[in-house]
C-alpha cells in the first residue's frame, strides 16, 4: 500500500493467502481503519513500528494475531476490524 493519506483499507481472502504491505502508507491524522473479511484462507499485515494496533476482529474457527509488538506513545491508532472464518490474520511490526 502506497498512500500519503492513509485513512482506511478493505481486504477480502477468500481461499488463499494474502501478504500486504503498508511500510509506505503514511497517517496523516491521528487513527486509521482496516476492515478485513477472511475465510478459509490466510492475511498477513505488515505495518509500521509506530503505528498502534487495536484488534476489534470477530473469529469463527480462525485466528487475530499481532506479532512483535513495537508501540511508540505518540503513536496513531489503527483499529482492525471485520471478520475472520475458519482462518487468519497475522499482524507483524516491521
């Protein structure tokens, strides 16, 4: 994801597995939003150290997942929320 106002991303994986990057995806305001569908497959989010991560998933059968946590005070909020059914969603920092 390359955005210099970063505001909200929608993802659906339906069978199969997604990795997206959001290394150069810029929040320009204080929080941001991504809504994730996921069934019977896998999402891996890669995001910034900086960025805050607060989970708001429902799972049936699957998995939310935040790895390596690296969270700075003056941080912006980035809320998941959405869906995951008999699979995963995996956040690493990197």
């Amino acid at each position: 994801i390359n955005a210099t106002n970063f505001e909200r991303a929608n993802i659906k994986c339906s069978f199969g597995e997604m990795k997206i990057y959001f290394d150069n995806a810029i929040i320009t305001s204080d929080r941001a939003d991504i809504y994730v569908d996921v069934s019977f497959g896998s999402a891996q989010l890669y995001v910034p150290k900086t960025w805050k991560i607060v989970n708001e998933v429902n799972t049936s059968l699957g998995a939310m997942d935040v790895r390596n946590r690296g969270i700075d005070a003056t941080s912006p909020v980035v809320t998941i929320r959405g869906n995951v059914s008999l699979g995963d969603v995996e956040v690493y920092y990197i």
